[in-house]
C-alpha cells in the first residue's frame, strides 16, 4: 500500500490556465479598447439634441410641481429664450445654441408656466426643435401632468 509520502501528484495538464504574460497582454488589449471607445460613449450620453433638451425640460417640470405640492406654494416656470435660460423654481439651466425653445403658456399663467399646491397648473406646452427634428412637452392644467404628445 503506498503511504501518503509515496503517492503520485496529479499532474497539470499542459497549456492549462494563462501565464502572466497572456494575462498582461489581454489587459493591454482592452485597455487599447476602452480608450477608443470611451469619447464616441461620452459624446452618445452627452447629446445636446432636441431628445435631451426636452427629457431636461421635463424633469424641470415634473421637479416644479412636486416642490411645489411639497412646499404648499406655487412654484414658477419661466423662459428667457434669448439668454437660453429656463427657472423652475429656486432651478435654473439652459440649453445649447442650436436648439430654439418656445414656451407658450395658457391664457391664465401670464408668461409663465404655474404649478399649485394642489398639484394642478396653469398648462403649457413647450415647443423644442433644431432643423426638421421638433418635439412637445405639455403640461395639462387640471392635473398638472407633464406629458410628450405625438408631434
């Protein structure tokens, strides 16, 4: 009977697992790979199109209402389109060049777009566009749901 001293070890196979070297050339490849791709990535997530100019303008909005529901004041939303400029609130922020923003209130908000602490508004809609590309955001006045109807 062999004892535990005398036993064979198993043995490896040959060209099982990566040496150092393979491992370090991998991770040279994707780090190559990475660089590459990571300007055209941030470029994608960073558009300043139409799309993300209105999905800002909507969260605004959405956040304008809650505060104001939340704080039991009426909250303002204003535009000054020649500075690019928008206020919701204590919130400010602009869009880029390139991209015309119209803001067309109801009759009973004056130039601005009115949240109450009820959760209703005065209504709008938001007019966002660059070229042929155009999209709406409204906001119903009984509800004060913010919405993007086909345009």
């Amino acid at each position: 009977m062999p004892t535990s001293a005398t036993r064979a070890r198993p043995t490896r196979a040959s060209g099982a697992g990566f040496t150092l070297v393979e491992l370090l050339v991998v991770l040279a490849i994707l780090a190559i790979a990475f660089a590459i791709v990571t300007p055209s990535v941030t470029r994608a997530i960073g558009a300043t199109g139409p799309a993300s100019v209105t999905e800002e303008l909507a969260v605004a909005l959405r956040e304008a209402r809650s505060n104001s529901i939340v704080s039991t004041t009426p909250v303002r939303f204003t535009l000054e389109a020649g500075a690019r400029r928008w206020k919701a609130g204590t919130r400010e922020g602009t869009w880029p060049d390139g991209v015309a923003v119209e803001l067309v209130p109801a009759p009973q908000g004056g130039e601005a777009i009115v949240f109450y602490p009820d959760g209703t508004a005065s209504g709008g809609r938001l007019f966002v566009g660059s070229g042929s590309s155009r999209r709406i955001l409204a906001v119903d006045w009984l509800t004060g749901r913010v919405t993007t109807p086909a345009s």
